[in-house]
C-alpha cells in the first residue's frame, strides 16, 4: 500500500466484525435497488459494496461458503439482526451464522476491513 493509499485508508471507517459488515452491506444493498430510504448518513467504509459482494461471491465459489450458509444469510440479513441460539426454532440457524460469519470474518481481516 502506497502512502496516499494508507491515508484514504485512515480516514474510512473499518467494521467491528463480520457480522457489522454482513448488516452493513445488505441495508446499503437495499438502499442502491430503492427499496428502502435512507434513515441516516452512512460512514465512508475502507471497502465498497462491489468490494464485499465479490469476496462472498469468491467464497461461495471456492466451496468455502455454502448454499445453506448463504441462506441463512440472506434470512437474516432482511431480518436485520441474526438468529438467536437460544430460540429453539432459530438454533440451528444460529450455528450456520456463526459458521458462515466466522469465514467473513477471516477473509475480510484479511482485507483489513476489520479491527
């Protein structure tokens, strides 16, 4: 990374976790197709949409990331919270996130979007 490069960097926001990043992307995703208003200004991030959809593309079709654990995704996402593991009818739902969130999690620290 050049300087001017490290200090665009600096000045954008990262994510805490995979899990910010996920909810982040979705609200913004739905925000860009018009199908929700924009409730308040959003940060500059270190990454864009594009940025985030082709790391979980590269994910889905390297085998690392799962049908399932895309759907769980996608469920929640809309739902705007993850599932709870201590609700029956959401527990294994909730292992699937964590799986799925454990490897955004590691691709994107990667990336260095993250804390």
């Amino acid at each position: 990374m050049n300087k001017t490069q490290q200090i665009v960097h600096e000045n954008m926001e990262k994510f805490h976790n995979a899990e910010q990043m996920w909810f982040w992307f979705v609200y913004s995703k739905s925000v860009q197709s018009g199908f929700m208003p924009r409730s308040k200004p959003v940060s500059k991030r270190v990454c864009e949409l594009l940025d985030v959809e082709t790391m979980i593309t590269k994910l889905y079709l390297s085998g690392q990331l799962t049908t399932e654990e895309l759907g769980i995704m996608k469920k929640y996402g809309d739902k705007r919270r993850a599932p709870h593991q201590y609700v029956w009818a959401e527990n294994h739902d909730a292992y699937i996130w964590k799986c799925a969130m454990d490897k955004l999690d590691s691709a994107a620290r990667k990336k260095d979007w993250l804390d």
